[in-house]
C-alpha cells in the first residue's frame, strides 16, 4: 500500500471480501504504506484484478523476511478475523449534498445498510458493528441553512420530513427527537460499537448529548432566543470528545459553537486551509491509532466542512489526536474510547473536494484511487475487523 499500489482505495474492497468469506488476513501496520497479507488463491487474484488492486505474490521465505523486518522495527502485523456489518445513518429522503463516506463503500464494494431515526430508536444498531454519521445536525436546527438556503424547497421537506419523523416517535420537537438519537448512539458506543463520524456530527452529537437539560436549538424552533445561561447548563460529562466549549448564541451566525476551529460559515472568523499531519504511533504498543493513521502520505491538504476541526482546548483529555495541523489551535483528526467501543472524529466534508458546496456534483472516486484523506475513511472501516487484543495504553 506504497506508491506501488494501483488502486489504494479498491485494496480495502478485496481485504474486506477476504474477510468477509472466512478467511483470515492479516495489517501489516507501518509496513510499506499498510499493507495487507492476504492468502493466495485464484478468487483473491481475480478479485484483485477486475478491481484494478496490485496484488504482489510473495513465497515463504519473503513472509519469514517480512516478518522478522516487522519485529525489528516500529512495525506489526495485526489479524484480521471478521468483516464488520457497517451501517450509515442518513435520511430516507435523499439529502442534496454526498457523503464522503457512502462513496468510499461503494466505490471500494463494502456493503453497508442506511439507518436513520426510526431504527436507531427501536434498537436497531445492535445489529451492527461500525456506524457512520455524516451530516446530520443533531442540535436540531437543520446546521442553519435558513440563513443562505431559506425557501428552498429541499430544505422545507427536510423540516417537514423531521417534523414528521419528532411526532410519530412521540417527541414533542426535533431538537427534543435529535437529543435522544444521540443518547442511542451513545449507548451503541458504550455497549461495544464502533462510531465515525464527519463534518457536522462530529460537533453537533456532543452539543446534542451535553445539552439534556437545556434548549440550543429555541431560535430555531419557535422564534424564541436562546437560553442566555444555555453555556452554564450543559453537562459535558455526557459527551464524547469535547468539553467547555461556548454554544453560538446568534441564530444569524452559522455556526454551531467554538468547537470548531475554522468557522467556515462566520464571516470574518473564517480561517484559511493549510494541511494537516499524521501522527506516528507506535505499532506494537498502540495498534489501535497506528491501524487508523495508515497511509502512504504523512502530509494531507486540508479540506472544509460545515465542522473542519476541533479546537484543541475543547478537546476532553482522554483524546487521541491522530492529526493535526503543525503551530495551529485546531486538529482534525481525533479518536476515543466509550464504555467498551470507540468513536473516531474526522473533521470536513470531502477528502477530495476542499471548497465542497451544496450542489455540486459528487466526487468521482475513480480520479482519485490514491486518495490519502479516503484511506483514513477506510482504515475505520476495517478496523473492527482486528483481533482484539488488551491495549497497554
């Protein structure tokens, strides 16, 4: 998985339908990029080639080769053992904007189910193993597009869709509905599931989950302004990731709170691009964050979202960061432990689409099969597929 490979993104499909088929594979963490040792048969060669994915044979005495290289150095080789059942939270009515993630799937050939409120409320991310959030503002105020997108008519069905979903679910507001999903998908996590998210659910979950007791979505709601002691009364021991932040009190500025360090809808708080760096783990010590960092590239161009980044005096401190933008007070790529799973936080809309708008056309994966900010995507998919093992940190 060095710059050797082909097709980067496709490599993950074949691993995962290895896996998926009862054989077991194993990461080659720090190896070359990442790479995955897989058995050799002709289903896996053919699978590789309709796929594009540079498959390169090795015999017994490259594997003993390879695997002693592994034991000297910051290296590991991490089985993999079962094919996580992945779900993506997103509505039934197909939003205007892609997900970056959804795309990643489908263009790597994961399979994955859609959920959306009526079956995370019955219970039913039980079944599953990984769970995407993308978009979703889970503060209930539909992440403010009435300030640029009033009177469109995607966003009055969204309103009217979520309005509709609040009252059959016996809810009596969308915010009131939202806070509940979070608390489930909390729970998912607590009990054992494995949470990514980007963008807007990164920082709306945990604004969601602090705010039990208090209403941050009133201006939003019914005309009403917020709660002036709204700050004072959120409980950020409920959350994931974040703590202390400041929820923005203007309903005219479209931002959700201080958590994210770029601001990319504020006006004159918006913060320009740069890039952000990888961190080095250590393979044997810390396989968890070494399996999510693999990649061929250190280095990888920032990109915007309606949340691209977090504000490192906001983060709780049992966070991982796993990247970062050298000398800035933001990170952007962030990792944790809840109860007996994890959640993942990686900031921004697309990898591949750095000025993203509502409208565009989706990104073409196949321009892009090299694509180190799609790999980080990956990287979580697979990962639940590791054998566990106890953690020394």
């Amino acid at each position: 998985m060095d710059d050797s490979q082909s097709d980067h993104l496709k490599a993950y499909g074949v691993t995962y339908r290895i896996i998926q088929a009862g054989i077991k594979a194993e990461w080659l963490l720090n190896y070359r990029g990442g790479a995955f040792l897989v058995p050799d048969g002709e289903a896996v060669r053919r699978d590789a080639a309709l796929g594009g994915v540079k498959a390169e044979p090795v015999d017994d005495g490259r594997v003993t080769g390879i695997r002693g290289e592994i034991e000297a150095s910051n290296m590991d080789a991490v089985p993999l053992e079962k094919a996580p059942k992945v779900a993506v939270y997103v509505p039934p009515n197909a939003p205007p904007w892609d997900d970056a993630v959804t795309m990643a799937l489908q263009y790597a050939g994961i399979p994955f189910d859609t959920v959306w409120d009526f079956e995370v409320m019955a219970g039913k991310l039980a079944n599953y193993d990984w769970l995407h959030l993308h978009h979703e503002d889970f503060t209930g105020q539909y992440s403010k597009f009435f300030l640029i997108y009033g009177g469109a008519p995607w966003l009055g069905e969204m309103v009217r869709f979520n309005g509709d979903a609040a009252k059959r679910l016996g809810f009596a507001t969308v915010p009131d509905l939202k806070k509940a999903v979070a608390r489930k998908i909390r729970d998912y996590v607590a009990n054992g599931g494995f949470l990514f998210a980007m963008c807007t659910a990164t920082e709306t979950i945990d604004l969601a989950l602090a705010a039990e007791h208090v209403d941050i979505a009133a201006a939003f709601a019914d005309g009403t302004p917020m709660d002036p002691q709204a700050d004072a009364k959120l409980d950020w021991s409920q959350a994931l990731a974040f703590a202390g932040a400041h929820v923005e009190p203007n309903p005219a500025v479209a931002s959700f709170s201080d958590i994210d360090g770029h601001q990319v809808n504020a006006g004159p708080r918006r913060q320009p691009l740069g890039a952000f760096k990888l961190f080095n783990f250590s393979a044997k010590i810390d396989p968890v964050p070494t399996m999510l960092v693999q990649n061929h590239r250190q280095v990888i161009p920032d990109f915007y979202g309606l949340t691209t980044s977090f504000l490192r005096s906001r983060l709780k401190p049992s966070v991982s960061v796993l990247g970062d933008e050298e000398g800035a007070p933001w990170v952007k790529y962030i990792h944790g432990d809840h109860g007996k799973g994890t959640w993942t936080f990686f900031g921004g809309h697309d990898p591949e689409d750095q000025q993203h708008q509502i409208g565009d056309p989706p990104t073409d994966l196949s321009l892009h099969p090299h694509s180190p900010g799609y790999r980080l995507i990956l990287n979580n998919v697979l990962f639940p597929a590791a054998k566990k093992r106890e953690l020394k940190t």
